[in-house]
C-alpha cells in the first residue's frame, strides 16, 4: 500500500505528468499521523541484525538462483555496520542449526550444527530463538550452553534454556525474549504470558524472536503491552512487516542469504516501534552505515553523522522509530575473513565425515565411469545430453571443485559406501558428475544376471540433491520427463503419431 503511495507522489512530481488527461486519486493518508508521542526521553541509536531458518548454510549459497549467503560474508557485513559506532545487536529468530528438511545425512548434521554454532559466535550473536528443529543434533545442552532462548518451553536442569536475556552494550539495554514454535506441552496461546513473564527486567526495547508462527506472533503482539517488535523467521516465506494493533511484525528471509538491519531511534519510553520507510530514515541509514559514505574520509563522514544527529533528534522527539533493511549477502562482501580458519576446519569435518562414509565395507563399490557403456551405451550416450554429466563443470565455473560442502551433489558416491571422499578434481576423477550409480546406487560386479541389481529409484534418490535449498523449483514429475533415462523408457516418445509429450 505504501509502495503505491509513493509512486503516485513521485508521479505527481514529475513534469510529464501535466500531459496526463486525468489525475489518478490519492489513497487515503498514510497513518503515521495517527502515532502519538510519548514523553520525551534523550535519544538512543542502536541496530538490530536478525537472521532466521538458516538451516545450516554455512557457504554461499551454490545454486541455482540468488548465490547470496554465507557467514563470511555475513560477519563482514556486520563488522561495516559495528565499526559506525551505533549499538550494534545480533539475534537469530531460530531453526539455525539442521540443513533442508533432506540432510544427506546424520554425521553431516552433527557436523554442521557443531559448526554453525561456532560460527554464529564467531559472527555476534547475541541471543536466538530455539526451534523445534533445533532440538535435532546435541541435544537441549548444547543449545543452552550456545545463548538458546526459550520462553514458552518447559525446560529444567543443567539444559534449561532461558526464557530471556538483557544484553547492554553502547549505553543501550535491549530485552530478548526467544519464543519458540508449539510444543506439545504448552498451548500457544501460553506464548502471551510466558512473554509477559519473560520481560522480567527494565530494558529501553524488548524484541522477541520467534519461529512461532503468524498467529502466536500476532496474538503476543497485540496482547504484550510495551513490546518494541516481533523478529520472526517464516522459514522459506518472507512477508513485509506487519503493522497492526501493538509490536509489528518484522520477517528476516531464511538461509542466511540476507541479514534484516533494523536500524532503531529510541526517544521514548518502551513502546512498539513505528516503522518508518524510505525518505529521511534510509538517508540517515545511509549516512551510517551506506557504502558510499564509507569512502568519505573520516572527518566528513563524522560532520555527516553529526549533522544527522541533530536531524535525528528533532525527528524523533517522543517517538521510537525503526526503519526496516534487507541487506542481500552479495560478493561486495568478499574478502578474507576472520572466520577463514573456522570455515576451513568445517570444510575439514566434512571431508572426514564423507571419509568415514566411504570407507571400505562389504557394501557393494561403484563402477563409475564407462563400466556401463558396454550393455547400455544406449543410456551411456543419451545421459551425455543432460546437464547431469556436466555438473562437476558448473562447480568449477564457481571455482568450488575444492568445496566438500558442494562437491556431494556434483558428483557420483561422495562420501557413500563404495565411494570416494575427495575434493582435488584428480582426484574425483572417475566420480566425476551425477553418473548412472549416483540414481541406481552402487553396480560394481553388476552383469544383468547376477545378484547386484539398481537400487529403486524413487523421488527420494532425486531429492537427496534435489533439496529445497538447492533445487527450490523442483518438482518431481515434470524433472523426471526431462532426465534421458526415463525419456528412454518411455515407449510413446518414439512411436510415430503418438501424442506429443507434454513438459
Ligand atoms: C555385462 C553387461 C552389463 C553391464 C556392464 C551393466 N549392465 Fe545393467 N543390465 C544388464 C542386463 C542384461 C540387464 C537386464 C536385466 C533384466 O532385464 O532382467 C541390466 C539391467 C540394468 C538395470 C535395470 C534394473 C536392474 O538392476 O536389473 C539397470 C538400472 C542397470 N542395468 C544399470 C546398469 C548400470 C548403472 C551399469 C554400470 C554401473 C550397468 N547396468 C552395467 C547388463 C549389464
Ligand atoms: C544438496 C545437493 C547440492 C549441493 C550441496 C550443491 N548443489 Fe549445486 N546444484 C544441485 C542441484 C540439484 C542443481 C540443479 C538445480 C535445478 O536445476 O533445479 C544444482 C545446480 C548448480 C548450479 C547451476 C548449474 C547450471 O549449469 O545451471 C551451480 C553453478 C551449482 N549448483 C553450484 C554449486 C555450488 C558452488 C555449491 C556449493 C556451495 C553447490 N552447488 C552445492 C545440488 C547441489
Ligand atoms: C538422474 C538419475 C538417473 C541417472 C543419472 C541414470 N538413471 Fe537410469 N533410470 C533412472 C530412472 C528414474 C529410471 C526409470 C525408472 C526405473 O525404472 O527405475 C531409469 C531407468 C534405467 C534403466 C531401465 C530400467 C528398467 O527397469 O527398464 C536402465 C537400464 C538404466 N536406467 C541405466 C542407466 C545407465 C546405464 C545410466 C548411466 C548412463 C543411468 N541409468 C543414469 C534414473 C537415472
Ligand atoms: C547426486 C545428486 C543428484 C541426483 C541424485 C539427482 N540429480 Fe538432477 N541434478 C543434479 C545436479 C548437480 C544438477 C545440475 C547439473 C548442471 O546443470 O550442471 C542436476 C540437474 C537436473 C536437471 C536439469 C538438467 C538439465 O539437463 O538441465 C534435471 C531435470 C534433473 N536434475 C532431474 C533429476 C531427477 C528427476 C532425479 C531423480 C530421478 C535427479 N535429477 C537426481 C544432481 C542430482
């Protein structure tokens, strides 16, 4: 609605617009007018960055669309921000910890919950919301001991999560409360007291981080008086935030691709923040923490800052402000990082992992390469047309043959038993690509009539690589039509008159 408004405004600005035979009519005034003051109180700047559902993404993001991510560059963006002086507080609104909903496999997810854990601290965080799918590897203790948050989980004993925290930094103090989706044994409309009951402490803002879902959300923000904002994770989906009775509520995208910066003006008692969009406040963001200005000599940068300053103070008078930024994790954000040696231990894990998985056992070995080609070469040649016998290629167009974290897919049996577990591209070698054994399971000794026959392949074997985060347009029946195997088996594609294939 507001994105309207202001394209009508920037209309009626325009000097062509005088040519126009009919002017449209201007939606009704924007509610800001509505937002009364609150008693005036000195003015505190402080930045809130939230992440949510980043479901174990730990490197950029490979494929296919959007390769934003990873917590290298996320630490480099929140050092630009930390090094402008404001306040600076990191929280993650849950589901952190496990990757896609098909994690290849359990010695993975140890792995990576370990490492996201390190790295998130590595990165600031300050405080996160425990999620049910949280709970998956390590146990509640190892969330407690990592800041987990948890106010509507009955915990106890030494694994108890806290309901909350006050975190002071900067001469700000900020209250964070973690609510946490439904569990069985507290219904979600307890959510609403066990907030209440959370906010024990005096604080200039209370946020809660929630991976509770829309409706808890709504009813805690309605109902908990003096609440500053929901931070909430939606897992895939990403709503603009929503104002209504009470805290808004404000959505961060999931996989870590993105950072949500709520930069925040308290000039007034705890109260929920009024969003604010573009004009003055993305300017004064800017001034901040805009890489334009980054460039500025420190001098006029500070003139800058100290100008805004007195802007600011006028502006918010008797208010608590925030305006609302999605920063995308981009390649400006590349270069060396602090966090190099942690990656490069997790990168070690894995392999390890993937070696463990693929030492030898009595399971069958993958043939690989062209032990096929001799009884189907039929197959062996119409699999060259897909991009499945390419795809160690399109690792190499992003320079990351070296990766394990993206070498599992891009190849045949990594880290399975009977496979290998290597990420030099001589050394892959003959598990190079998505071959015949990466669907049909390992085949060496296979002839046709001995005992070692295709494993099934079902929607299942596509989506170990096919996962949500990886392949986010997959769908199972109309992917299938366009793989050479199941071209071949189908009979109608080569009868003459048959009905054309619809894809
Ligand atoms: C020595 C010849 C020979 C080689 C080499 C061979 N196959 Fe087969 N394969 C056959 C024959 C013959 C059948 C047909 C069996 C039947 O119809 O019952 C077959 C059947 C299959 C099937 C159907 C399901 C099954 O398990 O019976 C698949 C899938 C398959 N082969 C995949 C492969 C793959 C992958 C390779 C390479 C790793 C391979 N084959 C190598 C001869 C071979
Ligand atoms: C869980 C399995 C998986 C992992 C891990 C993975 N990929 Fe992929 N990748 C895929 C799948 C599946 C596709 C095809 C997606 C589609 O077309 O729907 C793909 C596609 C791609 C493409 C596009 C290929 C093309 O030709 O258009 C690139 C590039 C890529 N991946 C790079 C990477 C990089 C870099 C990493 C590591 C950060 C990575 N992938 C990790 C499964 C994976
Ligand atoms: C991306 C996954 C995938 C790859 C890679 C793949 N296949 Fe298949 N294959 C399938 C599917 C799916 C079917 C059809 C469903 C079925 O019969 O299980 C199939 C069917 C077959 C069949 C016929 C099985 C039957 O019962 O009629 C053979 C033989 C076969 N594939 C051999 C191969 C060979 C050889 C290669 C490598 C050149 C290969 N496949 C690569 C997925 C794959
Ligand atoms: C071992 C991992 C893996 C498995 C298993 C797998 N895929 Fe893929 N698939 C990939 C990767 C990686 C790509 C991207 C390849 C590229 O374009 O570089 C891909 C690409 C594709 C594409 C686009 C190919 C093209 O030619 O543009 C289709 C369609 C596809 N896969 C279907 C399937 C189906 C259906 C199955 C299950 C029967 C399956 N895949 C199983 C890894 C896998």
């Amino acid at each position: 609605m507001y994105a309207t408004f202001f394209t009508l405004v920037a209309c009626l600005s325009d000097p062509d617009v005088s040519a126009l035979p009919v002017l449209p009519e201007l939606p009704p005034k924007r509610p800001s007018a509505v937002v009364e003051r609150g008693p005036e109180r000195e003015l505190r700047e402080l930045v809130v960055a939230f992440t949510g559902s980043v479901r174990g993404e730990v490197e950029v993001c490979g494929c296919p669309t959007t390769p934003y991510g990873g917590f290298a560059r996320r630490a480099a963006l929140l050092d630009r921000v930390a090094a402008t002086g404001v306040p600076l507080f990191v929280v993650d609104a849950g589901e952190m910890l496990v990757k896609g909903l098909t994690a290849r496999d359990e010695l993975d997810r140890s792995v990576r919950a370990q490492s996201v854990l390190d790295l998130a601290a590595a990165t600031r965080l300050d405080a996160w919301a425990a999620a049910p799918t949280d709970l998956l590897p390590g146990g509640l203790g190892l969330l407690a001991r990592h800041g987990a948050l948890a106010a509507n989980w009955r915990t106890s004993g030494a694994d108890a999560l806290a309901p909350s925290r006050v975190v002071e930094r900067g001469g700000v103090r900020i209250g964070l409360v973690g609510l946490a989706a439904d569990s069985p044994d507290v219904p979600s409309l307890a959510a609403v007291e066990a907030v209440k009951s959370a906010m024990a402490e005096p604080a200039d803002a209370w946020f809660v981080l929630s991976n509770a879902g829309p409706d808890v959300n709504r009813e805690v923000a309605a109902q908990v008086p003096g609440l500053a904002a929901i931070l909430a994770t939606e897992g895939d989906r990403t709503d603009d935030p929503v104002v209504g009775a009470g805290a808004p509520i404000v959505e961060t995208p999931g996989r870590g691709r993105y950072v949500t910066l709520v930069h925040t003006w308290l000039a007034t008692d705890a109260r929920p923040l009024e969003l604010v969009e573009r004009g003055i406040w993305r300017d004064v963001a800017a001034t901040r923490y805009g890489r334009e200005v980054e460039a500025l000599p420190e001098e006029v940068r500070a003139e800058e800052v100290r100008r805004d300053r007195a802007r600011l103070a006028r502006l918010t008078a008797g208010r608590a402000v925030a305006y609302v930024e999605r920063v995308p994790l981009a390649e400006d954000l590349d270069g060396a990082s602090a966090l190099d040696p942690v990656l490069a231990r997790f990168r070690d894990d894995l392999l390890q992992a993937a070696r463990a998985g693929s030492a030898p056992s009595s399971a069958p070995r993958y043939a690989t390469g062209a032990a096929c080609a001799a009884c189907h070469g039929d197959r062996l040649a119409s699999w060259g047309f897909d991009g499945h016998a390419r795809a160690l290629e399109a690792l190499a167009r992003r320079g990351a043959t070296g990766d394990p974290e993206c070498v599992g897919c891009h190849t045949t049996g990594f880290g399975q038993p009977g496979g290998f577990a290597a990420v030099d591209v001589a050394a892959i070698g003959a598990f190079r690509d998505v071959q015949c054994e990466a669907c049909h399971g390992p085949m060496s000794g296979h002839d046709g009539r001995g005992a070692v026959r295709s494993r099934p392949v079902t929607e299942a074997t596509c989506r170990t690589c096919h996962d949500e985060a990886n392949s986010p347009a997959f769908d199972y029946a109309s992917y299938l039509a366009k793989i050479s195997c199941s071209r071949m088996a189908a009979p109608e594609d080569a009868a003459p008159g048959a009905e054309p294939r619809r894809e």
